[in-house]
C-alpha cells in the first residue's frame, strides 16, 4: 500500500521560504512522477510542480520562478522548496504520487502580510 507523508509547513512571513518534504513508502519511488498541489480555503486543489521519473519538472505560472521541486530517489522523498512566499500561498499543501493516484494528508502552510 503507497503511503505519503507531507512535512515542513508552518507559519512564515511574507518574503520567507519554507521546505516541504513528501515521503513516500510502499511503492517503487523512482518509477512514479510526482506532483506538489495547493488547497486554499473555500477553493479547489490547484496544481503546483511536477517532477518526472526522469528528473523533468513542470510548474504552474503561479509558483514559476518562487518554487522549486526536485527528488531524492534514494530516500523515496519529494521536496518542494518555495521562496519569496505571499499571502495568498497561504493554504493546505499536498503531494500526489501520480502513477499510483495516491495523495497525502496534507501539511498546512499560513504566510502573514
């Protein structure tokens, strides 16, 4: 059974940068593409970044230049790293391991003005 586990949100300025971590277990980490989406409240899941098996990344003109995805295959983690954060950046954080259609739980990230 694939399982993730998001970690690294909280509370931060407006300005400042956070790491989220999505570990996964259960499944061949390195075959699955990976995706990072964002709920605000009262608002659907957005699409964040993507990052391939292959090391491809994919991100939403929102996020482009601010967030950055990458991948350790060899600790079956994803990690999103978002600088330059705003207000609305404010919301619950999710990653999908998209070839097994399996989200986490989420990981709440607030950004004050």
């Amino acid at each position: 059974q694939v399982q993730l586990v998001e970690s690294g949100g909280g509370l931060v300025q407006a300005g400042g940068s956070l790491r989220l971590s999505c570990a996964a277990s259960g499944s061949i980490f390195g075959l699955s593409a990976m995706g990072w989406y964002r709920q605000a409240p009262g608002k659907q899941r957005d699409f964040l970044a993507l990052i391939s098996n292959s090391g491809s990344t994919n991100y939403a003109d929102s996020v482009k230049g601010r967030f950055t995805i990458s991948r350790d295959n060899a600790k079956n983690t994803v990690y999103l790293q978002m600088n330059s954060l705003k207000p609305e950046d404010t919301g619950v954080y999710y990653c999908r391991d998209l070839r097994n259609n399996v989200w986490g739980q989420g990981t709440q990230v607030t950004v004050s003005s």
